[in-house]
C-alpha cells in the first residue's frame, strides 16, 4: 500500500468522481492531479517525520477524526475538513510560498490552471492523513495504540482535552472536596491514567529515537532521508508511481529551494 493506493480507495473508491463534480473537472483530470501531487506529498512526509518530534507531530495529526471523516467522505474534504487540510500542507511543506509553487509545477505536468490546482490541494492532504491514518492502524497493532493514545478525550466542551487536562481537573476537584472519598478514589485512577500515558509516550519517543539509530538513519542524505518517519510508516510514504526522473528532480529541487531554514536545521 502506498500513497497514490491509499487516495484511489478515498470515498469507498469513489474519491475521483466526487472531486470531478465538486471543482469541474473529468476524473481523468482529478486522477492526474493527484498523480502530480505525490512526489510532493512523499517528499514531504518523509522530510517532516525525519526526527522523533516530527513523528510526534505527524501522529497528533492522524489521531484527529476529521481527517478520517475527509478520507470517507471527500465531499466533506472540500468543505468543512478544508481547514484540516490547510493544516496538512502546513505541516508537510511549512511555507505558503512552497504550496504555491507545487501548484504551479502540477498545473505545468497536467494541463489544469494552478488556481484550480490550489483549490484542490488543501482536499487532498486531507484525504491523504485520513488514508495514512486508517492504513497505518490497520497495518499495525502498535500504531493503532499509538495513534489512540494521541486522540482527545470526549468532553462536550468547546476544545477537546488530553488526559493531562482531565487530570488537572480533577486534582483541583479533589481539592474541593478532599473529604469526599469517591473524589479520592477518582483521583488515584486519575493519577494512574495519567502515569500510564506518559510511560506510553516515553515508549513511544525511545522506539523512534532508537529508528534513528538504526542502519537507514545513515543509508542517505538530507531531509528525510533514511528518518524515522520512513522506518516507521514504511511503504505508506511512498508515491507509489514515479512521473520521470527529470520531474522527480523538479520536486526536490522545489521544496530544497523553499523549505523553511527553521526545518532544515
């Protein structure tokens, strides 16, 4: 399974269809639009997952239902799980200006206006964290923990809250009404939860940081190259299809020309 897979099985493999009636296009348009866009979102995975905070990072973002929600449904991709998606790019590609500028490229291989290329884009980084977010549970027990443990708690409130949140809660509860035993007792499962977690996470960051270790982390050079994120996720990075060398060289060249100086450090 790999990038381009995961995004033609979007919608119940129905993605392509959806996205043509919703931005005007024929689905052979849609399908070379995405064609064009994953070098990009490949190179841009693995640059943005090459060390143990990335990959932090990466999984807050899978854990988040709304990309699920967009992977499921891409007309809900186009609308309300735009913003996600948006957010998407930011984490892959960091600057707007890169954004831009993968438009423009993709609309010089496919013919499509970059405008329209861009309207597109913001939908498909969307679909595409739903699609990584469902394979990579389903590929492996350890990131389905993973990435359950990275999900926020349930608490009918405005913003959802982690379990530190809930735990701080209850402690000013619990000094409230200290005389109360079940507030007692809360707060020691509380406390336990909380431990729990937190000995999750240092697992978590001790198994990437020892992927760094590991003979990829010294098989290539520059961002991305032998990371974590690719030891980790495996083949589910990968484009899946390859559009020639000179365009390959073409995207890397782009997001080596563009990428934030705070990322390459």
């Amino acid at each position: 399974m790999n990038l381009f897979d995961i995004m033609r099985q979007a919608g119940g493999g129905n993605a392509f269809s959806q996205l043509a009636t919703q931005y005007g296009l024929s689905e052979d348009q849609v399908a070379k639009a995405v064609q064009a866009f994953m070098p990009a979102f490949s190179s841009g995975l693995k640059r943005s997952t090459a060390d143990p905070l990335g990959v932090t990072e990466f999984m807050r973002r899978l854990a988040a239902g709304d990309y699920l929600r967009a992977y499921q449904n891409p007309h809900w991709a186009t609308g309300g799980g735009r913003g996600g998606g948006e957010d998407a790019l930011k984490f892959l590609f960091g600057s707007p200006d890169a954004t831009r500028a993968l438009a423009a490229q993709a609309a010089a291989f496919t013919g499509l206006g970059a405008d329209k290329l861009g309207e597109i884009l913001p939908a498909l980084a969307a679909m595409m964290f739903g699609g990584l977010a469902r394979q990579s549970a389903a590929a492996n027990p350890m990131l389905d923990a993973m990435l359950k443990q990275f999900q926020p708690g349930a608490t009918g409130g405005a913003e959802a809250k982690g379990p530190l949140d809930r735990y701080e809660e209850e402690q000013a509860a619990g000094d409230r009404g200290a005389a109360d035993p079940l507030a007692g007792a809360q707060g020691e499962m509380m406390r336990a939860g909380l431990a729990a977690f937190q000995a999750g996470t240092a697992a978590w960051q001790k198994a990437v940081g020892e992927a760094m270790k590991g003979p990829a982390a010294a098989a290539g050079e520059g961002p991305g190259a032998g990371a974590p994120g690719q030891n980790v996720f495996g083949e589910l990075l990968e484009p899946g299809l390859r559009l020639g060398e000179a365009y390959q060289r073409e995207v890397e060249a782009m997001l080596d020309r563009l990428w934030p100086e705070t990322r390459r450090s």
